[in-house]
C-alpha cells in the first residue's frame, strides 16, 4: 500500500501571476494553434489545430452538426461510439461531406403538422427552417418550407396546419445539386430570398441562409485536411476495434481515441498495437484516461497518439463516489505533464495531452493549458450549445439542454463502462442524465472562450501556448482568497427594476 503525500487538487485551486506585458504581446498576435499527435522534438506535429478546444466522446454532445460548427472555429469534435459501426461511419461521412455555406436538411413535418409542432421543432433543434414533406421525412417529396418568420402566435393559430402558412416549394427559390455557393448566393440576393433550397429532383438536400452570407468570415483558422474538407475524429472501443477502425478510417476520421474511463489497461495497449500492425504509422489512436504518470507511461511506450487525463471529474460523472478512483484535475495534470515532459527528454517524442472532465470555466481552460495541456475536451461546456444534439427545454421560465453522462443508465454506454461478474454483466450507473443551461451558440461560445484565453495569456506575457507552459507562475488559493474569487457587490437590477 502507498499513500501520496500530496492533496489532490482541482484546477479552481489555482492562480496565474502575470509576467512583463510587453508592446508585441497584444491578443492578436497570440496564437492557441496546438499539437494533437506525437511528433519528435523540434518537429512540427502531422496534425494540429488553431483553438485547443475538443469535444467530448459523447452521444449529448458530439452530433455532425456540432463537429461542422467546431471545426469551422479551429476545433475538432469527437464523435461518440455507442452506437452501431454504420451510424457512426455516417456522422463522420456527414461532417466530411459538409460544404461551407449549405446546411444539410435536417428537420422536415408532414403537411398535416401544426403550427405549434414547428415552433417546438425550431426551438428544439435550433434550425431555422423546417421542410413540409409528403410523407414528413427529411428524405421525403419536398412541398414546402416553413419557419418562425412565416407566422406568429398573436395572429395565427398553433393548432392550424403548416399548410396555412408554409412557402409552397413553387413559390421557394430553388437550384439542384451541384450548385456553387457563388451562384446560390447570387441567386439569393437576384430573387431578394432569405432562404434557396439545393434540391435533387423533389427532395430537398440542402438550406443556402442569405443570413449566412458573412459568416465564412468568421472561420479564419478553419481545421480542414489536405483535401479541405472539415476534420473530424471519432470515439473506439476496445471491443469491435478491428471492424469500427478500417470503417472509420475509410469515412475519413483524422483522428481516434478509445474511449474509456479507465485508460490503463492491457486492453488499451493491445488496440493501439493492433491499430499500429494494420496501419503502422497511419492511423492516429489517442488513448486514456489516466490520472498519473505511470498510466502515462504505460499509454506513452504502447505508442498513443496522445494522452487523455482525468477520472472523475466529468460534470455528469459519478465514479469517484461509486468506485473510489479519481484524482483532482490539476493534481493528474501536473503529475502527467512532468511524465510527459520527461518522456521527451529521455526518448526525444512529444507526446500531447488533452485535459479531460469538469471543465467549464474559462480561467479553468487558461490555468490546464498552463500546466501542461495542449487542448481541452469539453462535454458540459458544448451540450449547453444551439448546436449539440439534445432537445431544448424550458422549465421555470429558463432554457435548459439535455446532457447526459456515457456511463448513465440513459446512455447504457457497455463498451466503456464494463462491470463483469462470473461473466454477468453488472449494472451500475457511473453518470447521471440532468439539464444544463442553455448557452446560445458554439460560435459565440468558443469565440468568447478564446478571447479570455487570449487575454490570459497577454496578462501572463507569452504569444504561443509553449512559451506560456514554460513561463507559467502558479500559485494554490486559500480557501478565504477563493472565497474573494467573485464579484462582491450585488449584481445591478436592470435599469428599469431600479426605481
Ligand atoms: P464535462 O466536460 O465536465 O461535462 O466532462 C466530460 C467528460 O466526462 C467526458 O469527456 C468523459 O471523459 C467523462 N464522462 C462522460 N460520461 C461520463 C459518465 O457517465 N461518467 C463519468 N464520466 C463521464
């Protein structure tokens, strides 16, 4: 038996000191881009990122949808596999497919819908536009379009059909696939259209927005590959790794991960050897999770791509209290990035790290970043977007997503939570299924995360995410000095609450 002397310690215990701001480090010149595979020393890594921002191996939060949104922002997001190899394959195909400005149907009625279903529909899924279809299948004979602006509660009512207020498709600017988003967009603002639908004969396949005409701007440090098509990676197990991995490579996924709890393990090692002996080099496999350097080490000389750190922290996760394993964020941070770094000095491989569970806040991000992370995975943060999968819910006037935890009984996650007894599988929940705040869109989100990050970093006098590592001064919080963390005034009424 061993105890470690140290506490375990969670990232909120932390604090940054600032060093020298100079004139040259200004937030624009500060560059977040970071390694995902390992790479020799001195080399630059085969596949990096712009925004160190991933998104969590989990049904609630990874959709194709949410992956295209992410990555045009410089991220990358992990789709989930608890589902059936083929579906799988599709969302990653979905994401590649993604064409920059088209947005794929996605919802469609039957034309006997009411008015309420779309406004439930709309809020639910965050799309702006609904197909009427004759059979209500996205696949189905388009009729029509329908969406918020074409009715309103006040005048119209919410038991009527969609047929009442739905653009008939004769009366929809259409053009079939194929076309350009030049000459979509210019068909759009010819016809003085919001909206162009990209047809295959009458089924619609895809939504040209005119209110989508700037937002490509906005995706400066897209993550594409060398055929420009958005990155995607994607969530194995050590169970059907042999049939999901030459399926998802042949999708197209740039990048892998087994996903588990519980990252030191011979069942990890020997699909990273498998994958290694299909493919040698080819493929990259990250694995984790673990909480130390030994587990570190142990991932590190079977060859991971890169190291997945955290147990028990995960918002949704109840693992700490059912199986007693975990360790505080920072504490496995900065334990694994001293095997990391000292695996690189003794074989001359740098191998990333990407900080995984209970993170939310931005400050979090900036201080495991510091420590030694080169990119944060997010489950909690990304479900509370317009554009992860789950429904939108209102309860007690607020707006709420669903978010649920892999090892919850709703996800039934087998292939990574496994409790064998004499062959029985036993089950227990390690995750819980619960809300959490609704927070507007991914873009907004990940560009307001980055600014913060940003700045950070300028308080802290360094332009790169190593020279931020390295210079780095950190010191643990007592519990008064947390406690003075927040703001201490009330928080001022709006203006018209104020008499
Ligand atoms: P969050 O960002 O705090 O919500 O944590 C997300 C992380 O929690 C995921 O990336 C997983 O590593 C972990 N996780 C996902 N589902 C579960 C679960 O049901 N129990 C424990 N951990 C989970």
């Amino acid at each position: 038996m061993e105890i470690l002397s140290e506490v375990s310690r969670t990232l909120g215990e932390y604090l940054l000191l600032p060093n020298e701001t100079t004139e040259k480090c200004v937030p624009e010149r500060v560059d977040l881009t970071t390694a995902l595979v390992r790479h020799r020393v001195g080399e630059t890594s085969s596949l990096r990122v712009a925004t160190p921002l991933l998104s969590a191996i989990m049904e609630a939060v990874s959709s194709p949808r949410l992956a295209i949104a992410l990555a045009q922002y410089g991220g990358l997001a992990f789709v989930h596999q608890n589902q059936p190899i083929e579906a799988q394959v599709e969302d990653v195909a979905a994401v590649k497919r993604h064409k920059a400005g088209f947005r794929p149907a996605s919802v469609a009625v039957k034309p006997t819908a009411t008015l309420d279903e779309v406004t439930r529909l709309v809020r639910e899924s965050g799309a702006e536009h609904v197909a009427v279809t004759e059979d209500g299948t996205v696949g189905g004979r388009l009729l029509g379009l329908i969406g918020p602006g074409d009715f309103h509660r006040d005048r119209h009512a919410g038991v009527d059909p969609v047929t009442t207020r739905m653009r008939g498709v004769e009366d929809v600017v259409t053009a079939p696939v194929g076309v350009s988003l030049g000459d979509a967009n210019a068909l759009l603002w010819d016809r003085r259209a919001d909206v162009l639908a990209v047809v295959d004969g009458d089924v619609l396949e895809s939504l040209v927005l005119r209110s989508d005409y700037d937002t490509h701007k906005r995706f400066r440090s897209e993550s594409i590959d060398g055929r420009k098509r958005l990155r995607v990676a994607a969530g194995i197990n050590t169970r059907d790794h042999r049939e999901r991995v030459p399926a998802l490579v042949g999708a197209g996924a740039d990048l892998l991960c087994i996903d588990s709890s519980d990252g030191y393990t011979v069942y990890q090692a020997r699909v990273l050897e498998d994958v290694r002996s299909a493919y040698g080099n080819g493929v990259y496999v990250g694995a984790g999770n673990v909480v130390d350097g030994r587990g570190f080490d142990y991932l590190a000389d079977a060859r991971a791509a890169f190291v997945k750190v955290g147990i028990g922290g995960g918002s949704i996760c109840t693992t700490r209290q059912q199986k007693g394993i975990g360790r505080g964020q920072a504490s496995a941070l900065l334990d694994v990035a001293r095997a990391r770094d000292a695996y690189a000095e003794r074989t001359g491989e740098y191998v990333p790290l990407v900080c995984d569970g209970g993170v939310l806040e931005d400050s979090h991000m900036a201080i495991a970043l510091a420590m030694g992370a080169d990119a944060i995975m997010l489950g909690r943060y990304f479900a509370r977007t317009t554009e992860s999968p789950t429904r939108r819910v209102r309860v007690g006037g607020q707006d709420y997503k669903e978010y649920w935890g892999e090892g919850s009984m709703r996800a039934r996650n087998t292939a990574r939570y496994e409790h064998h007894e004499d062959g029985e599988a036993v089950a227990f929940a390690e995750g819980v299924d619960g809300l959490v705040p609704y927070a507007g869109s991914l873009y907004d989100a990940v560009a307001m995360t980055s600014a913060k990050i940003r700045a950070t970093m300028v308080s802290c006098g360094s332009t790169s995410l190593a020279a931020f590592r390295e210079s780095a001064r950190m010191v643990v919080v007592s519990e008064q000095s947390f406690r003075q963390t927040g703001a201490e005034v009330m928080v001022r009424p709006s203006a018209d609450a104020i008499g």
